[in-house]
C-alpha cells in the first residue's frame, strides 16, 4: 500500500478493434484506448513494449471467421507479436531489465502471468527486433516453407513471390544458402525490385504491378522454376503454376491478394497441370510447426551472426500510429519487416 | 514365299485420328481404316488383340498440346493399352497363343517386335481383361494415389469423386483395406451411387448430377474428409477443400470436369484454405510412377484372389464401335471399365 497519494497508477495504451472492415480496413474500424492497469498479482510481471509487430495475418483476425487465430473481439484489446522490457516484477523468474518475447502487441504496456513471457537469448551484435522477424517467427515461417514444405533441393530455380516483404527477403536468402541454382522474386514497386537484385542476391526480379506476371515469370526464369514461395495467390500461383518443371513443389504461406477481396476470387485456370507435371501444393501456418524453431534457430542465429542474413526494418514511432503502421504495410508501404517502436 | 496365290494377305482394321476436337469431340473426328500388313520381319510378332481399352486421358491426347503423353497424329492410327493373342511369330521370346499386354490398341491386329509385347502372369480365376484395369495401370493408379500421394493412415475419412468409373471403384475398395474409417463416393447417376454402396462397399454415395456438390458432401460426411481422391475438378475440389479437416491431403488423378471445357474453370474459389488447415494438393501422372507396379500388384494380387476386390466391366462389341465406345465413356455411360472386346 503506497502512502504517497500523488503516485500515478500504471495505465496502458492499447488498441481495440472498433468496427469489422468489410474489403479494406479504415482508420475508423481501430480505436486506441488508455485504462488503468492494477497492481501486480504474485507470479505476474509488467512489460513495457519496445517493439510491436504488425502482419498481414492480422486481417484476417479481423473478420469474424474461424481460422487458425481466433478473430480480434469487438471493443477489446487487439494482440500480436512484441518484444518489451519487465519494468515489474512478482515471478521469480522474470527480473526487472530482462527482455522478453510475448504475444501482448498493439499496446504500450502489458502485465501478466510470467509463463506468458519468453525471454531472448543473448546473440552477440544482434538487436531485440530481430526477434520480431528475422529470428522469430517470420525467419520461422521463411525456412519451414522452403526446407519442410518445398522440400527445397540444391540446384532448384526458386520463385517468390511478394518476395521483398518480411518473410519473402528471408525466404530469397534462405533458399540462396540451401544451393538454389536461381532465385526469382517479385514485388509491387520498382525501389523494392532494385533492392531484392542488389541488396537481398536474387538473380532477377520483377514489378508485379507492370501486369503480365506469366510473361515477366518466363522472362526471369526461362528453364522454369522447381520451388514457388507463395505469398500472394491469385495470378501469382497461376504463374508459378505455368512456369514448373516436372515435380514442381510449392509452398502456400499467403494469398495477400485475396485477403481483402469481397469477391470470391478466380481459380488458378490451370490447376490441371499439377496432374501432367506431378506437382504438389502445400499450404502451411507456422504456429502449427513450432516444433522445428530451435532446428531454425540453431541454423539462422550462426547466418546472422556471419552476416550471411540481411534484412530491412520499416519503422513507425509510437504506439498511437500502430493501426497507420499495419494500413501501410497492408498498402505494401514497408521494405522488410514493418514494426511499430513504442519509444 | 507363299505358293498359294488365293492366300488372303493379312490386314488390320485401325483407328485414326481425323480431326482434333473444339470441346466434346464428335465421331466425325474419329476414321476407321483397313490397311494391308506387309510380311512379319525376325524379331516380330502378330497379335490379335481381344480387348482394347478406352480411358479419359485419351482426351487430352486428341489435342495438339505437349502433355505427359504425347498428342495422337492426324490421319495416323491412335494407340492404348490392350491385352491380345499372339498369332504369329517371328521372335524367340514370344510364341503363338501367349496372351500379351501392350499398347497398340484402337485396332484389332498390329505387328511389331517382341519387346513391345508382355506376357500376362498366369494369376487363377482371373480373366485377361483385368490386365487393362484392375490389376493393371488402372488398379496401379488408384493405390499410387491413396497410397503414395495422400498417404492414407487408418482411420482417415475418404472421398472419392467419379467414384464409379474405372480407378473409382478400385480406389473406394483399396481404401476400405487400408483402413479407411468411412468411404464416401460421387458419381453422376442414381444408379452409380446405388452401385457404389451396394456392390462396392461405400458408407456413402451421392449424385453430384443433383448440384450443390458442397452441401451433399457435408451431409455425406459429417466429420469432415481427411483424403480426398480427385477424378473430376472443378466443384468437386472445392467441396474438397470446403470439407477437409485440419492436415488433408489430396491426390490430384484427374479432372474430367475441365477436359472439354472450353472456358476457364471457377473453381475452386477456396484455395486460401490451404494455408489455414495446412492441405497438400499433390497431382500425378502414373506412368512415370511405375516402380511401384510391384508392390502394387503383389498386394492387389492377393486381394483379387481372394475375392476381396471386386470391379465391374462394361464392354462393347467389336473393334468398329471404339469411337462411340470412348465416347460414351467421356460422357459417362459406363460403369466400372469401359472396354471394347475385338471379336
């Protein structure tokens, strides 16, 4: 019990979602809100968020249809990936100043059980953002894609598609350390084509927003691909479709072009070829596959402290321009992983 | 050198390819020749075929696309598979009377050299027929499907589209003896779906000529599908996707549905949930999957002796209704394998 009655109580901003989008979100269908938070019960502790994480995933969450993430509630605190620093702490095994991982993003502040908090390993040169991205569950979702979905093999011609976002930057170098003959990517502008070329080593990339993806596919890969990263869907999966070799293998980890159609999409029109050519589709969700993280881990820690893994951060500051941030990224705004730092 | 100068020469009826089809071929695209075959060379045998087989991949052989299989000529004779007599030999290895498979069939007698010939094993009670289907490519096509592409586990849930047909009925019963909790089939006439539960042990069979293919399979299959064995396309696989549960895979056989289409299909509209229930579509052509014909027809061997596998024939008579035979068949007048017996 304080005796000093001028103390502030502990608030926390946090977002909610106001309104369900129907097609694109609006700024409207987001609300942040400030409340007081309690005073800590034993076994719990209080973050402070250093870094919150928005993803396209998160617009599905936003609609209320069962999926793989529950749906955000209506006038309720949105979450997501976050990594923070304990200001407070009851566990013992949490102590003030560590830095943990947790699922409490869209907010400044957060406290709860300390189960509900991971604290990071300490990697030589390596910042606690990375852990958003690089070396979490999106350099995760990247490896698992190519190496257990795609069953990536050296000497395959591989294509990625939305390839300089997050998970597509990880994915082009990824598949360049597994011995990938050629690395294909596409992108919406023609400032991300040029970084994937010269920053990322792919061989070639092209501007999907040129239109003709099948034509500008065959361009870039004119002996086929064997590996398709989809993160797009749509005209790109027809594409990957019409440019495979024999045994083609795709892994299906988005279909970004559809997640905000209000019509149901076109199917692939050459679906057929998946029988003459033997091809496989596979699609994936990360949070099911946890069990490969230290695999990952263990293998993408030594490439990053090599400097054999880059990567680009698209930073917006503060907590109140979060649902900006997410509208943006969703626009195809960012160059890399789009984070949000709370400051 | 024959002195008998009455002596008939001997010639072969055969069909050729006359025109290649827009949509739905027509009989006027098929021409029935005789033509005289000249003196049997060393190494060369004469065989009279007694069956002929008609299959829906033949289909896509009448067009001028590079396929899995190469397209038929205009104005040459077409082949496939058939099962027939040896007449007269010129070869060590082969000896009049030996029954051989081979794949000049749409024609009633072919020489060529012994190496393009197989004898049939002798298997008791088992008629040669069965060498075109069930123990055959046809049989080989349903256990590949089931067993190397959607990895059938006991206790999965099964469906299967164009149940009825050739690979149809034997992929219902493989499944059964593989394990398979519940056994669910399609086909286009209420006499089919009848067939398909009372002859061949289905739990459950629809008429998908009676729409709503998603609804029926739902009702069909409460709990959801695990392996999906796709004949058909189109809807069918988008009732697929609709029904599968978490982790579903299927094998990607065939698509009737979309062979004498001439739009782009629609469907399926729903391939986004490949992602969130994690689902591998995989297609596959047989014949370049043939180092599995051992196993297969050692296990399929067994299960057709002892009666466990059952299957159902319809033959036409004579080498001059192949045309309309196959067409029939495309247009699904068959139930079980569509033959024509040469007389």
């Amino acid at each position: 019990m304080s005796t000093d009655a001028t103390e502030t109580a502990p608030t926390a901003r946090e977002w909610q979602l106001a309104a369900r989008p129907n097609g694109w979100p609006q700024p409207s269908d987001f609300r942040l809100v400030e409340r007081e938070l309690g005073d800590l019960s034993p076994g719990e502790v209080r973050v402070r968020n250093t870094y919150i994480s928005v993803d396209p995933y998160m617009r599905g969450r936003m609609d209320d249809v069962k999926s793989y993430t529950p749906p955000f509630q209506l006038d309720e605190a949105m979450t997501g990936g976050a990594v923070g620093e304990v200001v407070a702490s009851r566990s013992d095994n949490l102590s003030v100043g560590d830095t943990v991982l947790h699922f409490y993003g869209w907010r400044d502040t957060v406290q709860a059980d300390a189960a509900q908090f991971q604290k990071t390993p300490d990697i030589p040169g390596v910042p606690e953002s990375v852990f958003l991205h690089v070396l979490g569950m999106t350099g995760l979702t990247a490896y698992y894609g190519l190496v257990d979905m795609a069953e990536i093999k050296p000497g395959d011609a591989v294509f990625i598609s939305g390839a300089a976002g997050a998970v597509g930057t990880v994915a082009g170098q990824i598949a360049r350390l597994k011995g990938a003959s050629r690395v294909i990517g596409s992108a919406g502008s023609a400032e991300k084509v040029e970084l994937l070329t010269s920053k990322y080593g792919f061989d070639a990339a092209f501007n999907y927003k040129d239109g003709d993806i099948v034509g500008q596919l065959r361009a870039a890969a004119p002996d086929g691909i064997d590996v398709y990263f989809d993160n797009v869907g749509g005209e790109h999966l027809e594409a990957a479709i019409s440019a495979f070799n024999l045994g083609g293998r795709a892994a299906i980890c988005g279909m970004i072009s559809m997640y905000n159609s209000t019509e149901p999409p076109a199917a692939p029109r050459n679906l057929a070829q998946l029988i003459g050519k033997g091809l496989t589709l596979r699609g994936f969700v990360i949070s099911r596959n946890m069990e490969r993280f230290d695999a990952f881990a263990a293998e993408a820690g030594e490439w990053l402290s090599n400097g054999q893994l880059r990567y680009d951060e698209t930073v917006v500051e503060g907590v109140d321009r979060a649902a900006e941030a997410f509208l943006d990224m969703l626009g195809g705004a960012n160059v890399g992983k789009m984070l949000v730092r709370v400051g």
